[in-house]
C-alpha cells in the first residue's frame, strides 16, 4: 500500500479532508445498497465496512493513519478473500466510486490521480474461481 508522502499528502487535502471522504464513502454504500449483484456480496450489515473504508481512505490520500493502527496493514487482496469477487463485481465496484467522488464534487484532475490508482486495483481485487482461505477475518490485526 501508498505510503504517505508529499503526493499523496496533497492528496488527502485536495480531496476536502474527512468530511469529503466521509461523503464519497456514504454516497458509494448507496449505491452498492440497491445494486442487485453488489448487495450480496456484502454482509448484512454494511455500517462496520462503511466505518472501515472511511479510515482506510483517509490513510491511502495521506491523512491520518488510524486504519493501521487499528487493523495493522491493509493487505487488501488477502483482507478480500473471504468476499467473493468477480469481474462483474469490481466493475461496478468501480462505476459506483467514480459516480460517488462525482457526486461528493471532487474536482477532475484530482479523480484523474485517484482512478489512475483505483482502476488497477479494483481488478486486482478479483479472486471468483481462485482457491483462497474464504474464512472470515473480521478485524483481524494484519502484520
Ligand atoms: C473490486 C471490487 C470490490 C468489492 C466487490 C469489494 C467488496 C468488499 C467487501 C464485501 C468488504 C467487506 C465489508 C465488511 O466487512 O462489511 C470490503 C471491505 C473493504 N474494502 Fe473492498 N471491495 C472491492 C474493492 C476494493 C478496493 C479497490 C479497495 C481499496 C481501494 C477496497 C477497500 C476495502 C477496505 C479498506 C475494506 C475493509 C477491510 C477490513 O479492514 O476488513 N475494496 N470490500
């Protein structure tokens, strides 16, 4: 994962901070709230993730790093597995972000740098058909 730096640092303040990211989080759930092929792929109760993507994000543009501390690295594929994701989901996984950094009133140049990033890892979230430890990991602390 992106360690903070003077890039990615810039980043988080172009972005509006945690009240933008809070916004983009909410506005994406949304969205994936009456998706019929995103909703199930889920849990039940989506409020634990939502929390969870907002500190990831705050972190990943160079803001506070309160997702490491609680949760310890990222390891985002592996954190993944349990979920099953196929090329369809990380498609409208990405559709649904980019609609939601629109709405929250990101401004253009700055979704150019953050989709440039997000695309590719979308896609490298796909694991549908791979043998991979499926168990649930919950908040496990990941090294
Ligand atoms: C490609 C399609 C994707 C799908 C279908 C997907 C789906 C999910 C699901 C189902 C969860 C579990 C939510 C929960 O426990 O309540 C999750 C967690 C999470 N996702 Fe994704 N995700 C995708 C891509 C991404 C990408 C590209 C990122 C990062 C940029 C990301 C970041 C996260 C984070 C930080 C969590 C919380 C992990 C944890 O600490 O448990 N996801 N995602």
């Amino acid at each position: 994962m992106t360690e903070p730096g003077v890039e990615t640092a810039t980043l988080y303040r172009q972005v509006g901070g945690r009240e933008t990211v809070s916004a983009i989080v909410e506005a994406f759930y949304r969205r994936v709230e009456s998706d019929e092929h995103l909703r199930p792929v889920y849990p039940e109760d989506l409020e634990p993730g939502k929390e969870k993507l907002k500190l990831f994000f705050e972190e990943w543009l160079g803001g506070p790093r309160a997702y490491s501390s609680k949760y310890g690295h990222p390891r985002l594929r592996r954190r993944h597995f349990p979920f099953v994701i196929d090329e369809k989901a990380a498609g409208r996984w990405l559709r649904y972000m980019r609609e939601a950094w629109q709405e929250a009133g990101v401004d253009a140049d700055t979704q150019a740098a953050v989709f440039g990033r997000l695309g590719p890892l979308a896609r490298h979230m796909v694991n549908a058909g791979e043998d991979v430890p499926r168990g649930p990991l919950g908040n496990t602390f990941l090294q």
